[in-house]
C-alpha cells in the first residue's frame, strides 16, 4: 500500500517552523544544510548557503514530515488554500493538545475545533507559517472520513477562507467527483452533483438539469423553486445550449431572445450542453439574482465536472421518455 508523506516549502524559514512543529508532534528531527551536502551549493547563493536543503521530521508511528527551503531559483514559494495537511488522531485530548498547538499564533483559524457533522471534533487553520492543517477526530462517528465528506471539508475551508474562484472549483470538482465514484444510479448521481453545485457555486439562486426526453429538454433534479417543465430545442438559454451545442454564457437574461423566466429573481444564466456520442442529452443549467455572475473561469470549470460525470451517468436510462 502506498504510504503518503506531506512535504512543505518555505522562504528561508523551514528550520524555524520545523522546530514549531516538533513542538506540537514531537518526534526526532534531523536537518541537513545547502552547504552540508555534497553538490547542495551549486544554483544556490551565498546567503542561502545555511537554509535547509531537506529536513525530516519522524513521528512515533512511522509518519514523516519533510520540508526544505526553496532558493530563490526555484521561484517564489506561494501558499494556496488548495492544499491542506490532514490529521487523524484516535482520540479527542490528542484533537484539543494538537489544535492548541497548531493554532498558537495562526494566521487564520478557518473552522475552530469542534463538532462538525461527520466528526466529533474537526478543525481547520493556517498556521503562523502558511501552512494549512485539518485536524479530525471521528469518536462515535465513522472511523474514516469518506471521500465525499474530506472534499466537502475542505471545499467548506476553501469558501471560509475567500478563497479564488479557481481554487473553489478545485475543491467542488473533486467533492462531485467523490459523490459520484462507485454509484450506478444515474437520479442518485445528478441530484448529488445539483446539490453540491447549488450549495458551493456563490450566487446561485437555481442549480440543475435538463435531459432530452422525446426530441425536447424535460426537467432533471434540480435545486431551487419550482422550474418549467419542458423547454423546446431552440428556445430560451437552455434550448440555445442544446441547438448551438456549445455553453451559453448570459450575464443578463433580459437582453437574451427569447428568454424563459422560470424564475423571476434570475438576472444571469450559464448552460453547459451534455454530449454524449455526438448526441446532446441535457444541460446542466445554473441561474442567479446578479448580473453577469458568471465567466470564463465558470464556463471552463463547470464544463470540466460535466466532462467528468458524463462517463458515470447512465444517460440511455436517464433519458428514456
């Protein structure tokens, strides 16, 4: 079984928050220097010289946490909200002592420790470093996290975070991605990914599908109020998605021809048509109460997680009249 290890990165500090984190976990660590290592010096300058080329921190259970700094060569290091370190502990004194010490002088607690649904005890933070940590502890809930309920953890630390749309999209693509591995249902599927669209998209006010059903799009799950039922190729934004083949970007609906208002709050619209062996299937439609609430950046994202759901969906079923 593969066995992974987090690696971090700093500017010139990595001894200093090394040291932080033996504080917190204990453990023996070992440093070994740019000047130390046989051919370590070459690319690196003078004042690097003394920085961490590899430091190791090994845990009593085996775990190992490794960092180095990165000379200017290598580029800027830049701390995203992409990437968080993960956890586990067996019991909640660890949770608390462990969130005591991660948090101490934090740039940012995301979530404070506590319950949060799928955990007895979970947190989230940006330590003094940058570095972002989850800390779990499952009591009398299920021992490991599912997938589906670690992505929706760190989507939720992402969207605290204000993080940018890019790394909301991230985040959200591999939640769906989650939700739908090893399900067969396609209903089961498209509501899950409808739900996880509409709850992490900002701004939504109408999240969901439309499916070709006898040469016209029929509503599919969605989320929101009530919507139209049948909408004829052609017709309104979706009907143009299925016509054009090609999303259909609308940032304000009511300069948009023919435009249905199944809800009156909409102000803008995106549309990604669903292809499946050169044959549109559906749409996956998303409306809002702002203006031009959606870009390039939602266009490119959504039909990312239309590319892929499309191979888990069984669209022969979920399109039969």
């Amino acid at each position: 079984m593969a066995r992974f290890d987090p690696y971090l990165n700093f500017s010139g500090n990595a001894e200093e928050a090394m040291k932080f984190y033996q504080s917190v976990f204990g453990g023996e660590l070992e440093v070994i220097r740019f000047k130390d290592f046989p051919g370590g010096d070459a690319g690196v300058s003078e004042d690097e010289l003394d920085q961490v080329m590899h430091a190791s921190l090994s845990l009593a259970d085996g775990r190992v946490l490794m960092a180095s700094d990165a000379p200017q060569r290598m580029g800027k290091v830049e701390f995203g909200t992409s990437t968080h370190v993960m956890i586990g502990v067996d019991n909640a004194d660890e949770a608390r002592r462990l969130y005591a010490g991660l948090s101490a002088g934090a740039q940012q607690v995301v979530m404070p420790l506590g319950d949060a649904g799928f955990a007895e005890l979970y947190a989230a933070l940006k330590d003094r470093y940058g570095i972002h940590w989850m800390v779990y502890f499952a009591g009398n809930r299920p021992r490991q996290l599912s997938d589906a309920q670690l992505s929706r953890g760190r989507l939720r630390a992402a969207l605290a975070e204000g993080a940018s749309k890019n790394d909301r999209y991230i985040e959200l693509r591999r939640y769906v991605l989650a939700l739908v591995e090893g399900e067969t249902d396609w209903l089961a599927n498209l509501a899950n990914v409808a739900g996880a669209v509409f709850e992490h998209v900002p701004g939504l006010n109408w999240a969901g599908f439309y499916l070709m059903k006898g040469g016209e799009l029929v509503l599919g799950p969605f989320q929101g109020r009530p919507a139209c039922v049948r909408i004829a190729v052609g017709r309104g934004v979706c009907g143009a998605a299925v016509a054009e083949r090609r999303t259909q970007v609308v940032p304000d609906v009511t300069a948009f021809p023919g435009h249905i208002a199944c809800d009156a709050r909409s102000r803008s619209e995106i549309v990604v048509p669903i292809v499946v062996d050169a044959q549109v299937v559906g749409v996956l439609d998303l409306d809002s109460a702002r203006v031009a609430n959606f870009d390039i950046e939602d266009r490119r994202a959504l039909e990312t997680i239309v590319k892929d759901i499309t191979p888990v969906v069984d669209w022969r079923a979920a399109t039969r009249g």
